[in-house]
C-alpha cells in the first residue's frame, strides 16, 4: 500500500532535548516536504526537498532542520525545541517537484507537545 | 500566488450530492487547481486536479469555469466519512510543489 508514515505519532517532552520525526515514503517519490499546522494558521511549510541531497527552506524554517540521504527518508530535526513549537506535524511527498499538476500524499501527522 | 476563496462552512445531508465552491479569481493559465481534504485528526488526503477541462475519479467531480476563475467539488452521494475540511489549492507558483492551505470550507453530513 502506497503510504507516507510519521514517527512517532503524539510525544511530549520538554525545551532544549533534541528530537527527530521521522518520515518515510515507499512510493519511490523525489519530493518530500513538511508542513506544521497550528489553530487559524493553518498549514504552513517548513522545508522541502526535490530529491536526495537536495533541501530548501519552506515559509517557516526557523528552529528546524532536515536531511535527505536516501529517497524514502525524510527526518525533520528540532535541535533545541521551545513551546512555539508545539504543532501538529506533517510529512508530505509527490512524485516530482517540478510543475504543479503533482499530486501529494500526507501522513497522518506527529502531535508535538514542548513544555 | 493567486488567492482562493472559499465559504467558511457547508452543511448536507447524506446520500445527497454537495457542490463545494471556490473562486480563484486571479489564477493565471497555467495554474492547476487543487482539491484536498482533511478528515478529523488525519492529514490531508488529495481528492483532484484540473487545469481547463472538468475531471471526474473515484472520489469526486471537479467542474471548472469556463473562465477558470471558478470551480466546484462535486461529491455525487456524501456520506457520513465525506465530513472534513475541504481545501481548493492553487499550487505555488515559484517552480516547486508547494502547496499553500487557507481556512478551507467544514463540510458536515447529516443522517
């Protein structure tokens, strides 16, 4: 089954303890991204990545890093976490990232909590 | 980016079509539009796309204007599990596939 997974789902923890999200995609797809989406904002992008080895700031980066090193993976890195970023989080992919007729699939999402 | 414009809330019964409105005034002529949902507590599910002609799948109907300034979702029998936030995209301009979400309109199905 084509599918994008997010791990973990829920996690509390608390400011400054390094935490990963990982993201994988079995659809062989060059393009992955992730969003945040917070109450009245919305979703918004963080970063996104045409293809392996290849990363690029979305609209929110601040306070975030990604790595691409294989084509399925997708981890998205809160070094030093703080309570603004506390969201809902979702990795999403699409076969290319080039046009805009790509159609992208979502995971279910990762609910961070930082206290 | 052109900006998508859609109503805050839309109410249906089940069993009953429900024709999802959005404008996108603005949109250029290579802009696709683009319909996703979002159930309670998943992610967004894409549902369809289109650039001119109206597009049918499993899921829904997209009817286009014939000046591109309109479209509309169209679920042909909701149900229950059709109850979401419908989001109309118009994909970033800016050569990647950047998806920008707005409010969307709630959709909410009766028995």
């Amino acid at each position: 089954e084509a599918q994008v997974t997010q791990n973990p789902r829920y996690l509390i923890t608390v400011t400054g303890k390094k935490l990963t999200v990982t993201c994988s995609q079995n659809m062989n797809h060059e393009y992955m991204s992730w969003y945040r989406q917070d109450p009245g904002l919305g979703l918004r992008q963080i970063y996104y990545s045409m293809n392996v080895e290849v990363t690029d700031k979305g609209d929110v980066p601040e306070g975030y890093k990604v790595s691409r090193k294989e084509k399925r993976n997708f981890p998205l890195i809160l070094e030093s976490p703080s309570p603004n970023q506390t969201s809902l989080y979702f990795c999403a992919s699409s076969l290319s990232g080039r046009g805009r007729g790509q159609p992208q699939h979502f995971g279910d999402g990762t609910r961070l909590s930082i206290l | 980016d052109a900006k998508t414009t859609q109503p805050n809330s839309m109410e249906s019964n089940e069993e009953e079509p429900v024709h999802l409105p959005c404008n996108h005034s603005t949109i250029s002529g290579t802009d696709y539009i683009h319909w996703y949902r979002q159930l309670p507590s998943q992610g967004p599910e894409y549902v369809i796309h289109g650039l001119t002609s109206n597009v049918n799948n499993r899921m829904a109907s997209l009817a286009i204007a014939e000046d591109r300034k309109s479209s509309t979702l169209i679920l042909h029998r909701a149900t229950l599990r059709d109850a979401a936030v419908y989001y109309c995209i118009l994909p970033f301009s800016g050569g990647y596939n950047k998806l920008i979400f707005g409010a969307g309109t709630r959709l909410a199905v009766h028995p």
